[in-house]
C-alpha cells in the first residue's frame, strides 16, 4: 500500500532515499516524504503528488544532507492525499520522526489519550498518533518506546523511526505489513519490498511479526517485541537490478507482458521431469493427495481469477470437488474446513492482507495450507505450510501480467500432480498434457508477435464507454481477468459474464456500437457461446471474438477474431489472455492513461 525506505551509512541519504522510493512507487504514488537528520536536528520534505515533485523540490535530496534518513511512498488510507498528511510525520519537537505502512486502528482511542495529555496533532491520519506515542513513552530508551508503542497499537504496520537523540541508528518495525532490512558495506537499509535494496545489495533479512531492527551504519540487531535479542539469517535474493527496471520499454506493464514465456517456462520447466510433473515443494504424501476431500481456493483479484481457471481444471482432471472465493468474502463467512480440505493460497505479492487473513484461519481451522506465491520470502510464503513458487520475477506494473500467467500454469502442474497420484488421467493423456503445456510459452511468444494488430484494433476503440467479455467455462475465467485489466488501467467500464448468463438482465444494455469482447476456446461449448454472440449482434454490439486456430466460422458472427494457437482445452487462458492483455495495453495508452500506476490503486494491498 505505501512504500518505505530507510538508509543509514557513509553516504548522502536522501538521494538513496529518494533512488529506493522511486523503486516503490507502484506500493502507492499519492505523495511522498523524506527525513533526514543532518548532524543537528531532523530535517523534512513532504510533497503530494508523485515522486518527482518530491525530487524537484529538494533538488533530488541536494536540500536535506546527511547520512540517515527515512522516505515514505503514500497511498492515503486516513485522510486525503495532501502535503500535511504524508509521511513522515513528527512528533511535536520534531525530534522523532515516523513512516508508516499499515492502518492502526485504534488511533482515535490513543488520540484523545494523548490529546488529553496536550498533544497537538497537526495532520487526519492515524499514523501521526505513533510519532506522539513514541514521544510519550520515551525516556532516553528508544527500544523500550518502540516496543511500548507496538504493545498499545492495534491494527498493521510497518514503521521506519528515527530518532533525533540517537542519530546513530535506524528502528525498523513490523506486524503484518512487509518490511525487509538490506545489508551493505556503505551502510544499510529498510524498505518495503526487496527492488528498493537491489542497487545497493542482495543480502537481506525479512523482519517478522511483532520484530524490531535496530539499525547501525556498520551493524544491525533484532529484537522482539519483549526486547529479547533474536538472531537471524539473511536470504541471497537472486533478481539482478535490471529485472526491476524498464528495459527499453516505455512501460513495466508491457515489459512484463513480453516476459510471459519466461515466467511461464520458468515456473513449469524445473517441474516437468521425463514427461511426469515434480512438485518436491508440494510436501505432500501420495496418500496425503489421495485424501483430499475438497480443494478450497482463496485469493484477491486477478489472483482469484486464476483460482476461477483452476477449478475447472482441478475438477476435470483431478476430480477433486473444488470452491473458490475471495479473501475478503472467505474470511467473514464461517467456511467449512477441516483437515479434508486443501487450502489453496494465490497470491503475487505474499503480503494481500485479506489472503493472509484467509491463510491463518484456514490453518487454525485444521486444513493445510498450500500458496502460490510469487515473492520469495513474503509474509504468505513463510506462514504457508508449503510454498509452490510462481518464477515470475519482480512484477512492478499494478496490472498483473506475468504473475497471472506463472499462477495459471503452477495451478496446471498441480493439478496435473493430484490426476497423477489420484489415477484419474491415463499415461497417454498425460503425455499430451505435459507436450501441450510445454508448448505454451513459444506459443505466448508467437501471440505476442501479433501486437500491431491488436494495437490498430484497440486505438479504434478509445473512446469505448462499455465493454463487455462474455465466455462460458473457462472462457468466463478469462472473461473476468480480461475485464478487469482493461477497467484498472483505462478506467472504461467493463463487465465480464457468463454468456448465458446474459439475457437474465445484462443483454438490456447492449445497444449500437457497445463493444463485446467473446471468448471461444472451448469446443463442446462453441456453439453455444455462437448463439449468445448471434443475440448481442442482433442487438447492435460490435464483436471482437477470441477463439481457436481453425474457428473461422465465427467470423460470420464477429466484427473481428483473433485466434490462439490450438492447445488442450485446460490451457486456453494461458493464451488468450495474452491479446486481452495488449489490447487494455493500447486502449489505456490510447487514452493517456498512466498505465504502469492506475489512479486510486496500489500494487500490493497490505490493508483490509
Ligand atoms: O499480490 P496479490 O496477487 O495477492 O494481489 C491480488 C490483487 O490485488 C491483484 O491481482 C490485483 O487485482 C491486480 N491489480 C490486478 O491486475
């Protein structure tokens, strides 16, 4: 949701600061804030708006000298976006300084104690009560404030602290928002997620629950909330800088999209051995796989999209009966779990607060909890049972691409792995299935050769007010990734159905011109999704349809058919997302949307 960095070392902060933050933006671009402490007292710079007015106001960090600071990314969640409410925020001698990442929910209660007190808050957001606690319990100690302050908050947070009496360290602290501290020889840092350290280091060292760091130019200790010292071992983070960065490209999403066939034959390759799939990090008996009784998939978003694939390949192939839900539903509806149940976690980021939320219940509930995960060592991954990694590679564009591509084909693998020991596909199928999933990423790569097309299509459909995806099966799974793509980044309203779902209310609204996007790529259901394209054309829509190499009738129907290469009707989405994808791309870009940074939306949601 925000974005924090720290520094502390040999060198000038703030410009590393603001390098570290730039890294960041996409966890949230509604203003942004420095602190630094230049040998005297505690220096500050806010700015709303993005990062680059930040820069140009202190002359890229030229304007507040020395050697530790802390920097903050905002994504407004308690008052608006604005100067005075981005972070960090001081107490009132300004001799503490706060960034914050989180939402504490107490902090009405905790204000009127402190105002009570004669505090004087200056800003609306719940973060400026920590900067004024702190300031209440301190005592020369600053360790034992930080811990007194973690045991009287409630809620989620991930604070970057400095203090003005003790310019020597950094205090970084954490509880259920993702905070990692990065090791150097020309000093060290903290920051929200691994690509703002990647420029200065590889080494870094995940900071868990209710843990405190304290930060020196030349060393770094961990405590917990009971000020007991911990010890702790770093993780070697393999991403070099460059996959953090654009490439060439003019922006990371469609960079991202061209790096599909690599996730995708980079989370099945080390998977698939001698026609068989292998998933050692599945950690599960033959018999374990054999007693599952039912596959719950849990997720937000275009992850919970790919669950939608999923079931239907989970109950095709393995015959595992299958539900799928939100997190933010799943987690306040009493399910029905036990321990016949599989869990099924999916999420890029590892820290989607409601999918966390779902992960703890579900395993307080008995079930095991397996996730799909993208970001080595993020809060999912580590609290999961067992990790399935997606090997996508830092995704920074808020519109998923390449993770949604690595989720779909890890959701194939094991489904494939539970028809094998479960005895439910035969060995000549399963053969085909491995060839036909091998193929897939040259086959992305050949969709995506086909760009101009899908450009040229797009840029007529710019000013579009309404877009519809029908499909049914899985179909409708890719219908409802395809219509969210295209409504987070160009802001055109979208909606995605099951087609025959369509004349029971939603068909009243096709008129002249309303665009409707078909998906047909799977055959026993052709004709049938024909027959909703026949009615929504007889009513006025323009068709674009995506079908199958080989479906050339539809054309008679479509107003324009782009076909996938032919695969097996369990990988479809694999493929036809691909066009949906490029052509949100050009109709966002066509329209002058900021596309890698969609207004009010934030690449990791660490908040309910
Ligand atoms: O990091 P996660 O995969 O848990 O994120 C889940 C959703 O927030 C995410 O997929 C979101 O819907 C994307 N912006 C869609 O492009």
């Amino acid at each position: 949701m925000c974005g924090i960095v720290g520094y502390i070392g040999k060198k000038q902060a703030a410009p590393i600061l603001l390098d570290g933050l730039s890294k960041l933006e996409y966890r949230g671009y509604d203003s942004a804030g420095i602190a630094v402490y230049n040998g005297e007292k505690i220096n500050m710079s806010k700015a709303k708006g993005r990062l680059k007015v930040l820069s140009e106001l202190t002359h890229d960090g030229a304007t507040l000298p020395g050697m530790i600071g802390i920097g903050h990314t905002r994504w407004a969640t308690h008052g608006a976006p604005s100067d005075v409410n981005s972070h960090p925020h001081f107490n009132e001698t300004k001799s503490i300084a706060v960034v914050h990442n989180g939402i504490i929910e107490n902090y009405i209660k905790i204000k009127k104690m402190l105002e009570g007190k004669g505090y004087k808050f200056v800003s609306e957001t719940d973060t400026e009560v920590i900067a004024h606690l702190l300031d209440y319990y301190y005592n020369g100690n600053a360790l034992e404030a930080v811990t007194k302050v973690m045991h009287r908050v409630e809620g989620s947070y991930a604070l970057g602290i400095l203090f003005a009496e003790e310019p020597d360290t950094l205090y970084a602290v954490r509880k259920d928002s993702p905070l990692i501290v990065g090791k150097s020889e020309e000093g060290n840092l903290i920051a929200s997620d691994v690509p703002a350290v990647l420029k200065y280091t590889r080494d870094v060292y995940f900071i868990d629950n209710e843990e405190i760091a304290v930060i020196k130019e030349d060393s770094m200790k961990f405590f917990n909330i009971y000020e007991e010292e911990l010890t702790k071992e770093s993780t070697h983070i393999e991403w070099d800088v460059e996959a953090a960065e654009k490439g060439g490209y003019e922006h990371f999403m469609l960079k991202e999209v061209y790096e599909q066939p690599k996730a995708v034959a980079d989370t099945l390759n080390p998977r698939l051995k001698d026609g068989k799939v292998v998933v050692e990090e599945l950690n599960m008996t033959d018999e374990e796989i054999k007693a599952i009784k039912k596959i719950m998939i849990v997720a937000c978003g275009s992850a919970y999209h790919t669950g939608v694939t999923a079931k239907y390949i989970f109950e095709g192939l393995s015959r595992i009966p299958v539900e799928v839900d939100v997190a933010s539903e799943f987690r306040y509806r009493n399910p029905i779990l036990d321990e016949g149940t599989l869990v099924l976690i999916i999420s890029q980021s590892g820290e989607t607060a409601d999918s966390l939320a779902a992960l703890r219940m579900a395993k307080e509930m008995g079930s095991k909890v397996l996730a799909i995960v993208n970001v080595v060592g993020s809060s999912i991954a580590r609290e999961a049972d067992s990790v399935i990694y997606t090997w996508a590679g830092p995704e920074i564009a808020v519109a998923t691409t390449k993770a949604y591509s690595a989720q779909l084909v890890a959701h194939y693998l094991l489904a494939m792995k539970f028809a094998q020991v479960r005895g439910t596909v035969d060995d000549a199928e399963m053969e085909t299935l491995v060839a036909d999933l091998k193929r897939i990423p040259e086959q992305i790569e050949m969709l995506l050769g086909n760009r101009e097309k899908i450009q040229k299509f797009a840029n007529r459909y710019v000013a579009a007010k309404d877009v519809f995806f029908i499909g049914r099966g899985i179909d409708y799974a890719i219908s409802l990734e395809g219509s969210l793509k295209l409504k987070e980044i160009s802001y055109i309203h979208s909606e995605a159905y099951a087609a025959g779902e369509l004349k029971h209310g939603t068909i009243s609204l096709i008129e002249d011109g309303t665009l409707v996007v078909a998906l047909l790529t799977q055959d026993e259901l052709f004709k049938k999704t024909v027959s909703n394209v026949v009615e929504v054309k007889t009513r006025g829509a323009v068709v674009l349809s995506v079908t199958n190499a080989g479906n050339t009738d539809i054309e008679k129907n479509s107003d324009y058919t782009i076909y996938i290469p032919k695969t097996n009707k369990y990988f479809t989405n694999s493929l036809a997302v691909i066009p949906l994808q490029l052509f949100s791309y050009y109709i966002a870009l066509g329209r002058g949307c900021d596309v890698d940074k969609p207004r009010n939306l934030a690449k990791s949601v660490t908040v309910e």
